[in-house]
C-alpha cells in the first residue's frame, strides 16, 4: 500500500515538474499568522504540514529539500506562493524547517529538487523511502 501511494505520487510530481531543476539558495519559514488562512493553491495553510511556498515549482510539486549545513531532508508539497524576499528560493512551513534544523536560525542555505529526480538518483536505500513515506504523509 505504501510502495503504491509513493509511486503514485512519485509519478504525479514527475508529471508537474517538467525537469529536474535542481535549485541551491536560502530558505525561511513561516507559521504563525499565516496558520489557518488560504494559500495560492486553495489549500488551507497548517503549520503543521511539511508545505511550501515557491516561485518556481508549480503548486503541487512534491520537493526534497536538503539543509547543506547539516545533511537533514524534508519531502514538501508546494501549496503556496514565495518567498516574499527575492534572496530565498523557498519559504517552508515550520514543521517542515523544523524538520530541518532551521528554526532557531530562521534561515539556511538548501538544495531543493523535484522529488522525481530524488527517486530516479543515487539516494535509493530503503532507510532513504522510508523517511520519504513518512514525510510524504506528513504532506496530506
């Protein structure tokens, strides 16, 4: 059951993301006043939920995203639009930066693919699905 919903989703992103743009810039986060308010994508903003805002990524993109300081990923749906400062490629939600290690600094320097070309890549361990399962399902 697991293996199907990731190859379903695995396959719906490779359909958005038309190639494997591989982005490297900084990242924030965002919660608070935003939690509970509309996003671009119609979707009701939760905190909570490893969501993101980005300028280019279509909405409903699913994105690794790599904190390059300290090695940590995060899978994200992109259901929003961002970031408001033209230096940040992605504004994640904050559990997402969370996730990441990137609360206290607000700010990190990050790797943010398409997660197709995260599966199609070196990184296939099962340790590797695993934690894609489960962020993939902090995404719903």
């Amino acid at each position: 059951m697991k293996t199907t919903i990731l190859t379903a989703l695995l396959f719906f992103s490779f359909a958005l993301a038309q190639d494997c743009k591989v982005q490297e810039g900084y990242a924030s986060w965002y919660g608070g006043k935003f939690h509970g308010r509309k996003t671009s994508s119609g979707e009701v903003f939760n905190k909570h939920k490893f969501t993101a805002a980005s300028r280019d990524y279509p909405l409903g993109t699913y994105l690794l995203v790599r904190n390059l300081s300290n090695g940590e990923d995060v899978v994200v749906v992109v259901t929003d639009r961002g970031p408001a400062k033209k230096s940040r490629i992605i504004d994640l939600s904050k559990s997402a930066a969370e996730k990441l290690g990137i609360l206290k600094q607000g700010v990190a320097k990050v790797q943010v693919m398409p997660l197709y070309c995260a599966a199609v890549g070196d990184e296939l361990s099962e340790e590797f699905h695993e934690e894609v399962i489960k962020d993939l399902l902090n995404t719903l």
